[in-house]
C-alpha cells in the first residue's frame, strides 16, 4: 500500500489525471444502471429535448434521456474495446511467443502472413469482411481483435527475439521443459512492461476505431447505447450550436487521452531509453 | 551503385507480390467467409431458384480462379464490373470520387506536412523546455482524439458560431480551383489536426537521434552558430528519415479520409465505400477497398525505396 502511495506522488500530474480519469470511468461502467434515470432505450420524452430539469443533458433524435445513455455507452462501448484488446493479446500474444520459441519454419509461415494482412490498411479492410459478415456484436470482436492481433504478434515477436536467446531459456530447454512452460514461465515475465504498455495504446486504439465503425452506422448497432453511434445520431444539433453531440465524442477523447497519458509515464519508467517516439 | 540498385528492385518485386496478393484476399475474402453470400443478400425468403439465378448472374457458379483473373484483368484495363445496387459501372461510380479524395488529401497534406516539419524540428531544437512539453501534451492528446470530435469541433467554431467556412463541402466539378480548395478547407484542416501530431513526433525523434551525433557535437565545440548546425550538418543526415516519415503519413491520410468525408458529406471515394458496405455492394466494396489498399502499398513501397536512395551511406560507399 505504502508503495503504491510512493509511486503514485512520484507520478507527474499528467499521469495522476490519466489514473483519475480511467478509475472514473471503471466505477461508471460498473455501477451504470444504479445511477441513470431511466433504462437504456427508453424512450421518456420528445425529439431532441434541450438540457433541463428532468432531463439534465436533453433527449436524442428519438427522445431517449442522453445521461442515461452517456453512462450505459461507458459499458457498451469500453467493456465490447476491453473484449476486444484482450482477444487481440491472446492471439497475437500466444503466436507471437510461439514464433520465436519454435522458431523455423513456423516463425516464417506466420511472419509473411502478417505482413500480407498488415499491407492492408485495417478500417478498409474491417469494412471488406463487415460487408460480407454483416455488424453483429461478437462479429464485430472477433474481426476487429483478428485484425489487431497482427501488431500485437510484431511486438510480442520482436520483444520475445531477444530473450529466447538468453541462457536460462537455452536451460530451462535443456532440463526437457515443454513449449507452453517455456513461453509462460520464462520468456513472459520478461517481455511483460512492453507488452503492457501495448496493451493501454492497442486499448486506445481499438477503442477509437470501434467508434469510429459505429460512427459509420458499420459498428455497433442501435438501440445498444454506444458512443460513436450517438454522435452520428444526434450530428444534426450542431448546425444549431447546440454541443450536445461532441459529449459522446468528448467522452471517447478523454478516456483516450487518459490512458496515453498514463501508458506514457510507465513507458518513461520501465525504459530510461524510451525518451521520444 | 549496382547494389542500390539490386535493393530496389528486390523492394519493388516484394510490393508487387504483396499488391498481388493484397488483391488475391480483397477478391477471395467474400470466398472463405462462411455462408452464402447470394442467399444473405437476397434474405432468407429468396427461393433456391432466385438464388441460383442471382449466383449464375454474378458468374458465383464458375470456378474462383476464372473469376479472379477475369476480374484482375477488368480491373487492370480499368473495368470494375458492375454495381449490385445501381446497375451501373463500378468504375463510372469511382472515377470522380476518386479524384475528389486525392484533391483532398492533396491539401490538407500541403498544410500539415510544412507544419509539422517546423514544429517538430522547433521541438527537438528546444527539447524539455517548455516549448517542448506543451508540444508533447498537445500531440498525445490529438493523438487520442476520435477523428469525428475533431471535426464537429472546427464544425461547431468554424462553420456554426462564426461562420467562416461551409461545414458541408458539397463540391461539383464546375468550381473554381480556389472555390475548391475553399470548400474542402475544414475536412483538410480536421486531417491536418490529426496527422501533424504523428508526423512532427518522428520528426522530432529523427532529429534529436542526428544532434546526439558525434560530428554534430564537433561542430558545436567548433562554435558554429545552432542555426548554421542544423541547417547545413543535422538536416541533409535527417532527410532520409523525415522523407520516410511524410510518405508512411500520406499513406496514412488516404485511409483517414474516410471517416472525414463522411462528417463533411464530401463527394469521396471514402463516403462511397461506406455507403456500399452498408447497401452490401461488394464489387463497389471490393473496387474501393483495392484502391485504397493500392495506394496505400505504393505509398510505403515509395517510403521504402526513398530511404534506400537517400542513404549516404548507400550512395557512396567505400
């Protein structure tokens, strides 16, 4: 406890405002329904409401309260970009270290194909296979996590490189360790500040562009709440000064931008090098 | 200079394996994917008659390898076949969208690539000052932010509160070229916002791992003046590096406007990939899709082979 108290003041404000901001939003996420209004897709009162009593943040295009809907997107959106980055680091994670533990043939089989696929571009090639598997929730996940894995099995490859190498895996390979013992036991451990820091930055990026999809009417579809899908809905108000649509945006922007900050600061202590990039 | 060229050329083989093969799985993909892409698109109601007719149409009962070639070839002499929802030619669909992106991305690379070479190099000039700080805090946070908050943002001051420019760019193709370029300005700004911060990071980078050199030091203790230094010693070493960084940007920028054009309601090749996807109009979708991912490899591949031409230590060796 006395340590983490030490490490947080040691923190610069940047990264204390990130920690701020991603507790904030956890605590949203988990305790959602005990602190709306009214129900997800309920619909309470008329078209576009402006802010006021009874509905603090107005109403959306189809007279649903848009507080309630702002803290539901939190679950929505973040818990489906969590899923996500957690299926990307299992896959890309798990072949990554694969690749440099067996080495060879398997190293240069998987290696080319995630050159070919990172050729692509990853939105246009999302919408290739969204046009032919249609937007469901679990699609969505797995193509999205399929796609990002690749980044995720450059870096746990290129970290992974430079300790399969060392002497104790040459060791622990001569005592008859198997496969699995070997990548969970000895290379991971030491490939792990990397590949967290990864883990905050691949999180931010599959975050924005799930919201970015659902933007597009091409993510997450309606009535689910979710962020980007409410800043398409309710775009028109802007025309009219009204800053009710930059909300949903606002709110993607700073969890975003809370966890770069954050991912930045562990970056400078786990790597004296890491200065710039 | 035999072996420079030895490199290139193997470069240039590998981009065209890879557009090859790119365009392999932009076809083939519809292919692999699990279920019958006729019968989804005709909903399960079709009967197996209308499903067979629709597949015969769509020439889905040949072998793949006949299609893909027969496709390859259209889409070399530039026949993209035909649209499933508008009947129409792919190509006659994409010709002045495609045209439209690129004055797009055009201009909103004329404003940031300038920008983010003179903030960059300022910021590595006057690194850790305060300068260089707020620079840092600016770019993560422009980083993270959705391409869309950023457009509503200049939409809401811009357009709405002040009303300087339109924040809709309806364009035809009788404007003026100013006119043009007036009304693309906020989708090129929005752009701007979003690439400048990328590429004035590894501007920054670049120079700062060139002022840590040892000849740039001897150059210092000789007491030329810092403006002299980076200017005739630290920039032609950092070329190579910075030339690299604005082409993988301009890759990037073809593939971001897709979402901008979608806010701005811009005429784009961007827009028209959208809109196919959610119709389900796969030779639209497949025509875009290899567009953007064409020009995406030849814009690396040109990143590529720029930075093996621009290597000094390439160019004259010992």
């Amino acid at each position: 406890m006395a340590q983490i108290w030490k490490l947080l003041k040691s923190a610069p404000p940047t990264a204390l405002f990130g920690l701020a901001v991603i507790a904030a939003y956890i605590l949203v996420a988990i305790f959602g329904p005990l602190l709306t209004p009214y129900g997800e897709s309920e619909i309470v009162g008329s078209q576009f409401e402006l802010w006021g009593e009874g509905f603090v943040l107005g109403t959306d295009n189809l007279g649903r309260d848009m507080l309630t809907r702002l803290i539901y997107g939190a679950r929505n959106t973040i818990g489906i970009a969590f899923v996500t980055t957690c299926l990307a680091f299992l896959i890309g994670g798990v072949l990554g270290l694969l690749a440099t533990t067996l080495g060879g043939w398997a190293d240069q089989l998987l290696g080319r194909l995630v050159d070919v696929l990172m050729a692509i571009p990853i939105l246009i090639f999302a919408l290739l296979i969204l046009t032919i598997t249609g937007t469901s929730v679990p699609v969505l996940i797995l193509v999205i996590a399929v796609l990002d894995s690749t980044r995720v099995f450059r870096l746990a490859r290129s970290v992974s490189m430079n300790i399969v190498v060392l002497d104790f895996v040459e060791a622990a390979r001569l005592r008859g360790e198997g496969t699995w013992w070997i990548i969970t036991r000895e290379i991971l451990p030491n490939a792990m500040p990397p590949l967290v820091a990864e883990f905050g930055l691949r999180f931010c990026f599959v975050f924005l562009f799930i919201s970015a999809l659902s933007f597009l009417g091409l993510g997450i579809q309606p009535p689910t709440a979710d962020w980007g899908s409410m800043v398409r809905d309710n775009a028109t108000l802007i025309t009219y000064g009204d800053i009710t649509p930059l909300l949903p945006a606002g709110a993607i922007a700073l969890l975003t931008v809370g966890v770069n900050f954050v991912v930045d600061w562990f970056l400078h202590k786990t790597s004296g090098i890491r200065d710039d990039k | 200079m035999a072996k420079i060229l030895k490199m290139v050329t193997q470069r240039l083989a590998l981009g065209f394996l890879t557009l090859f093969v790119v365009s392999m799985i932009i076809f083939l993909g519809v292919e692999l994917l699990p279920g019958d892409f006729a019968q989804e698109i005709l909903g399960q109601s079709a009967t197996p008659e209308t499903v067979a007719a629709f597949r015969r149409e769509l020439g889905l009962d040949l072998p793949w390898y006949t299609r893909y070639f027969d496709w390859l070839g259209g889409v070399v002499q530039g026949d993209f076949g035909k649209s499933l929802a508008s009947r129409r030619d792919v190509s006659d669909l994409i010709g002045g969208r495609l045209l439209n992106t690129l004055f797009l991305a055009a201009v909103a690379a004329a404003i940031s690539v300038p920008v983010a070479m003179i903030l960059g190099v300022l910021a590595a000039l006057y690194r850790n000052t305060l300068f260089d700080r707020t620079i840092n805090v600016f770019t993560l946070t422009s980083i993270s932010f959705p391409d869309f908050f950023v457009a509503y943002i200049l939409i809401l001051f811009l357009a709405v509160n002040w009303n300087i420019f339109p924040s809709i760019s309806n364009v035809s193709s009788d404007l003026g070229f100013w006119e043009h370029v007036y009304r693309v300005i906020l989708p090129a700004l929005t752009l701007t916002l979003v690439i400048v911060a990328h590429m004035m990071r590894m501007t920054r980078a670049a120079i700062i791992n060139l002022l840590a050199s040892p000849y740039i030091e001897m150059a210092m203790l000789k007491g030329i003046s810092r403006s002299r230094i980076v200017t005739h010693h630290a920039l032609p070493n950092a070329l190579a590096p910075i030339i690299n960084v604005i082409v993988i940007n301009l890759a990037f920028l073809v593939v971001g406007v897709v979402v901008v054009e979608v806010v701005f309601v811009y005429p784009g090749l961007g827009q028209l990939l959208v809109d196919s996807v959610a119709k389900r109009d796969i030779p639209v979708v497949q025509a875009s899709c290899l567009i953007f991912a064409a020009t995406y490899i030849l814009l690396n591949l040109t990143a590529d082979v720029l930075s093996i031409l621009t290597n000094p230590r390439l160019l004259h060796p010992k």
